[in-house]
C-alpha cells in the first residue's frame, strides 16, 4: 500500500513537533537538576556554617557587649551594638553571624538582633544589605588566631519600645530601670 503524500507530509510533522517536545522536556529537566544541585549545595553551605558555629564558638569571647544610642560621628542617634571578639582558637574566621538577644529582668526576649560584627557600621538602619557574592569577594576582615577584633553594628529594624529605653539614659540601657540591660550573644555562623 502507497503512502498519500498528505500522509507523508502529517507523519514527518508529528513526528517532528514529538522530537521537539522531546528535546525541550529534556533540557528543561537537566535545567531543574542543576537549579536543584545549586540549591542543594546552598543549603549544605549554610548547614556546614551553622555547624561551624557550634563546634568553634567555644573558642571565642564575647565581650564588652553593649546596646546605646551613638552620640557622635555619623552614626549620631542611631542604635548601636559594640563589643568586641576574641578568637581562642587555631584557626582565622572569614566571616561570622552574630545574634544577640535582649532580655528583660524575666529572661523573656525583648528582640533579637542578628548582623555581621565584620561589616563596617555605615549606612541607614533602614536600609537591608545584600550581598552578592560574584561581585564582592570577602570584603570582611579576617579575625586572626589569639587577636581580638573590635565591633559596632546598628540594630537595623529596632522597635520603639527598645528605642525608648535607650533613650531613657544617655550612657547605656542596662542603668535604666525600665529594662534591666542583660544582652545574651550567640553565634549562629560562620566561615574560615
């Protein structure tokens, strides 16, 4: 039986719309698998830093912690956390992410703030920085075995009720009588 070259014409076209279908499926699906490995390796970078934290936090020292309203500079009336880390142990810390929680004379959380003490304090307490990896390298200084490294960080999205307390005193909040002042730091990140 002779194949109508209408038929000939209906089958090569199918069968080509099929190929194309074909093809595009699959490089949509090797397109997923990749956007998936990519997020994969995000999250396991982020769970190794997290580990990180807990294993190495023991060697460090957080002190001179402190929450006030800047007087000076450029960060005049902003609110600010300082204090300073020392690291302990054998190794230097490219980056690390710190939390510091404010507690009331109950131990309940007042708020939490959550910022990199190696990011230079600039800028508006508005504003959210972000970084992006492939344009900045490690722009944050190193903090090296047995150094200690000094810093300030605004407390970014601060409520009014914790602006008001440190208000209250010109020096610190742990004098005033509305909030008793104890700050409990953690570290939640890091990267060597």
């Amino acid at each position: 039986m002779i194949i109508k070259k209408k038929s000939m014409i209906v089958a090569v076209m199918s069968s080509v719309v099929i190929s194309i279908v074909l093809v595009m499926t699959l490089i949509a699906y090797l397109t997923y698998i990749e956007l998936k490995g990519e997020e994969f390796r995000r999250s396991y970078q982020v769970l190794l830093q997290k580990v990180n934290a807990r294993v190495y936090a023991r060697h460090l020292e957080i002190s001179g912690l402190d929450a006030r309203i800047e007087a000076s500079g450029p960060l005049k009336g902003k609110p600010v956390i300082e204090g300073s880390i020392k690291n302990n142990g054998s190794r230097g810390i490219d980056d690390i992410i710190l939390k510091v929680r404010f507690l009331d004379s109950d131990g309940a959380i007042l708020y939490e703030a959550t910022f990199h003490p190696q990011d230079p304090p600039l800028g508006a307490s508005a504003l959210q920085q972000v970084a992006i990896p492939y344009l900045t390298g490690h722009s944050h200084e190193m903090i090296r075995p047995g150094s200690t490294f000094p810093f300030k960080a605004i407390m970014a999205d601060c409520p009014p009720e914790m602006l008001m307390s440190l208000r209250k005193d010109g020096r610190s909040s742990k004098v005033s009588g509305a909030w008793s002042g104890r700050l409990s730091p953690e570290v939640i990140a890091m990267d060597f």
